[in-house]
C-alpha cells in the first residue's frame, strides 16, 4: 500500500498517504495548496513554508471513531480551495481519508454511497474504508 501513487479523484482534489503529504515538490507540481491530514499524529510537513494550508481532522482508523463529525467541516475547507488543489490524506490513504473523499463527492456530485465508493475504488483501487466508516457513509447518504 505504501507503494500506492497520489490519485486524482476530480481535477483539484486528490486522495493519498503520508508519503505524498510528505513530498512537497509533488504538491507544488500538481498545484496542491490545501492538504486534509486525517491523523493525530502526523506532522503537518511544510506549515512553515508558508505555501500550504492545513486542516488536521483528529482521527484513528477503528472501529469507535466518528468520522461523519467532520464531513461538514472539511467540505468547508475544501470550498475555499481557490483554484488550488486539495490533498486529502491519512497515514496509507486507504480508509481515513477515502471515507472523507467519498463522502465529499456524495455531497458535491449527489453520488449515492455505491457509486462514490465504486468512482473512487476506480481511481484508487486500495481504498477500503473499515466497516464503521462504510456505516456512517450510509448513514450519510
């Protein structure tokens, strides 16, 4: 899964892992100025350069943890991204924040969950969301 490359999901925004979140000539190459860091404990690698904004969600890959808390949140992020790309990322960019790209297009395109979930599954086919978050996207839908 680390071996996984950033995916684009729709032209500006982008779904991916530490490793992407990391490399900061790959976010300057695909006009990335707004990063999603969906862990509570990786850094917020280039802050202090000035050139990306963060928004750091809180949050563990398990089965207690409420992710749909923060849907309205980062949709709200994601709107003020002024012409720049978005990277929304977890540690491997497999559940955390799949669950938040899938819900974003459920909201922004009026996807149902199956078909967000398949569109994104095609653009990155290591997406897994764990079984709670599936539930809360339903619940959202």
């Amino acid at each position: 899964m680390e071996n996984a490359v950033i995916s684009p999901i729709l032209p500006f925004l982008f779904l991916g892992n530490e490793r992407d979140a990391q490399d900061l000539d790959l976010l300057l190459r695909l006009n990335i100025g707004f990063v999603v860091n969906i862990t509570t404990h990786l850094p917020l690698y280039h802050l202090d350069t000035g050139l990306v904004r963060y928004k750091r969600l809180p949050a563990t890959d398990n089965s207690k943890q409420n992710l749909r808390q923060y849907f309205e949140e980062v949709f709200e992020f994601i709107a003020h991204q002024c012409g720049r790309g978005v990277l929304v990322h977890c540690q491997a960019g497999v559940s955390r924040s799949a669950t938040i790209v899938i819900a974003y297009l459920m909201k922004h395109t009026l996807m149902t969950m199956t078909d967000a979930y398949k569109y994104v599954r095609s653009r990155r086919p290591i997406v897994s969301p764990n079984l709670n978050f599936m539930g809360q996207l339903l619940e959202f839908e």
